[in-house]
C-alpha cells in the first residue's frame, strides 16, 4: 500500500486542529505530514500523537514539496491564492472554505450522499458548507425514496461554526456575566452572542437574505442534483459552543406513510435517528458533540400541508460540518 504526503493548511484553526484529531482516529496510510497557518503561527507547535511538529508559514513555495494531498481550512482567500498553486504541483486539494464550491467544474462531496462526484474532480474537491452538509445526509435519502418538492431550512447555529473568534465572542460574553467589571470586545459577531440569537450569519446580500442562506440553499441544489428545488433558509446563530441544530420541514411529490420516512431514515448511511418523546428522547447539541453522524429527531408529519414532514437535524458542525466530511473525502481518495 502507497504510503501519501499530506499537507493541513490552517492546522491551528478550530477546523485544522479537529482535522488532527480525525486524522489520528482514522490512522491512514500517510507517512509525512506538513502543517501550515499563516506567519501568526509559524513556529508554533502542534502535537499529532506522541509527535509534535513545528507550524509552517504558508507560502507560494510550500508545494514546492511533492504533496499527494492538502486540506485547506483556511478561509475563502487562502484556498484562492493556495489551491491553484497545490494543485499545479499535482497535489489533490480538499477544500473547506467556500471559494470553490459553486464552481461547476469542482465537486461539491459528502460522502455519504454523492460519493461518486468525488472522482470528477480537476484536483480540487470542496467541502459543503457545515449547515448544508449535515441537512443533505437526511434529505437525499428522502428525495430518493419520496422525491422532494420544497424545503424550508431554520438553522441554530454554533459558534464555533465562527472559528475561534465566535468561541471567544461567548467565552468572553459569559465572563462579562459573571463579573460586570469584565472588559472586552468582539471579535467575530455584531451583537454579544451570549444570551442572544443573531439571524446574521456571513454577509447580508441585497435580495435581502444572508451569504449563509444562500450557501444553504445553492449548496442542497448542486449536491442533489436538482438546480430549481423550491428552498428557503432563515439561518441564526445562538449561544451554544459546538453543534448546529436545524428545524427542517419538507415537502414531498407524493404521498407517504410516516413509518416509511422512519425506515428510510434508520437506514441512512451516517444517520441515527434518536426519536422517542415519551422518554424525551431527541438529539441536543451537548450530546451530539463529538460524535462523526448526524442525528435526526422530532420526526412528525406536517398537518398544513398535503404530503409535508418536519424534521429535528443535529450534527457536531465542526466533525461531520468540516473535519469529519474532509477526512472521509481523503479516506475514499486513498481508497482507490
Ligand atoms: N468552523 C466551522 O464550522 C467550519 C465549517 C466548515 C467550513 N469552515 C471553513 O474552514 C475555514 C477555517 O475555519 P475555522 O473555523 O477553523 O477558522 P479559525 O479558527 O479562524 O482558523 C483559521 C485558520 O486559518 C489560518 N489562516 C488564516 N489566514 C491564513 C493565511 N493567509 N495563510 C495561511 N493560513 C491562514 C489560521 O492560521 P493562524 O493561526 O496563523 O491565524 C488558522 O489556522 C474557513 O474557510 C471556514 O469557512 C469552517
């Protein structure tokens, strides 16, 4: 078995630095890591199991070194400038940022659902965004069994969907609550996050919607496959530390039995249905923390509508909303 040279471009980032522990976790066939940040970091050290290595300033000249493979977790700007150059040097690209990911020529990948579009790639692959990811793995097999007409997406977002400067925004927000003599200012977010919700996640466009919304909505088409599906988002983020929740509701072309969309859920690839209201069974972000699936609750048909369901979609944004998705696109690469 070949033995590959991988690159983690942004290792000191929220994502990098969960890339290393699923990295460790899945033990592939690499045999020489690099990990890149920017000047900020160089020189910093990064402990990848009983090794511990030195952080390398990214530079045009990084893939001057024959990688096999990068991530990138680095923001929109980095993967721009970065990719081209990676791949030129013929190296495979994973990128998380959003740069690439409505580029017809690039494949937009969750393994779970479309894992054969990650061989049409030009050496780029993009990873979704972590909202859309983790709503697709619920959705896809749904639209296979029952054919989706319309969704509508309402999103409670995590900071560290923020990176590190949200995580710091709430940090400092429940220290302030706890000693109002406490000064700080924000890094990430317009308002305080903590004892918040912001419905401001990204840019705000002029159609009136957010840049987040958007991805959400363009992102779901492309992965399935459906470039004129009925979809709306309202995407917001709330003062929780880690893992996205989303209150999805949907509608169907046809007719179904509510035990029929349990079945097919259960047998999703990368689901688990925790749905048991009697014992209050249902997937909350504290639980949900840590773990690689998707966890679907609140399973119920939608009575104002003719063939409607709503679904309860949880997912650890920064595993299956990033790392995870990231390092499963590299597992199937090796793989072949
Ligand atoms: N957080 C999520 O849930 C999530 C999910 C999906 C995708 N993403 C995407 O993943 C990327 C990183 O997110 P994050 O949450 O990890 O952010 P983060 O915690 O702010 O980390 C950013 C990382 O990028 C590095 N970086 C910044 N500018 C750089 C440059 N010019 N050259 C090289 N490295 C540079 C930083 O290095 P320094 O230490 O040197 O600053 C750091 O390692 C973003 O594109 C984000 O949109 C995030």
């Amino acid at each position: 078995m070949k033995n590959y040279k991988l690159a983690v471009v942004g290792a000191t980032g929220v994502v990098g630095q969960k890339m290393i522990d699923v990295l460790l976790e899945k033990n592939l066939p690499i045999s020489e890591y690099c990990f890149f940040a920017s000047s900020r970091s160089a020189g910093k050290t990064i402990r990848f199991g009983d090794d511990v290595y030195l952080v390398k300033e990214l530079t045009e000249s990084s893939f001057d070194e024959d990688f096999d493979f990068a991530l990138f977790s680095a923001g929109g700007e980095t993967s721009l400038k970065y990719s081209p150059i990676a791949v030129k040097h013929g190296c495979i690209v994973i990128d998380n940022s959003s740069a690439f990911r409505m580029d017809e020529t690039v494949p937009l990948v969750v393994p779970e659902v479309n894992p054969d579009e990650i061989f049409n790639h030009n050496g780029i692959i993009a990873n979704p965004n972590c909202s859309t990811i983790q709503a697709v793995c619920a959705l896809k097999p749904l639209d296979d069994t029952f054919g989706i007409k319309r969704i509508v997406y309402s999103t409670y977002q995590a900071v560290s969907g923020a990176g590190s400067k949200g995580i710091h925004d709430l940090e400092n927000g429940i220290k302030k609550f706890n000693d109002e003599s406490f000064e700080y200012s924000l890094e990430k977010f317009e308002y305080p996050i903590f004892n918040n919700c912001l419905p401001h996640i990204d840019v705000f466009l002029d159609n009136g919607y957010s840049k987040e919304e958007e991805k959400m909505i363009n992102e779901t088409r492309k992965i399935l496959g459906k470039s004129n599906l009925a979809i709306t988002a309202t995407t917001v983020r709330v003062p929780v530390f880690n893992s996205h929740c989303e209150s999805i509701n949907v509608e169907f072309e046809n007719g179904f039995e509510l035990n029929d969309v349990m079945t097919v859920l259960n047998s999703a690839p990368g689901v688990i249905v925790v749905d048991d209201i009697k014992n209050n069974a249902y997937a909350i972000p504290t639980e949900v923390t840590g773990h690689n699936e998707v966890f679907v609750s609140r399973i119920r048909r939608d009575f104002s509508v003719a063939n409607g369901i709503n679904l309860w979609v949880v997912a650890d944004n920064i595993r299956k909303g990033a790392a995870t998705n990231a390092v499963q696109i590299l597992e199937k690469l090796m793989n072949t």
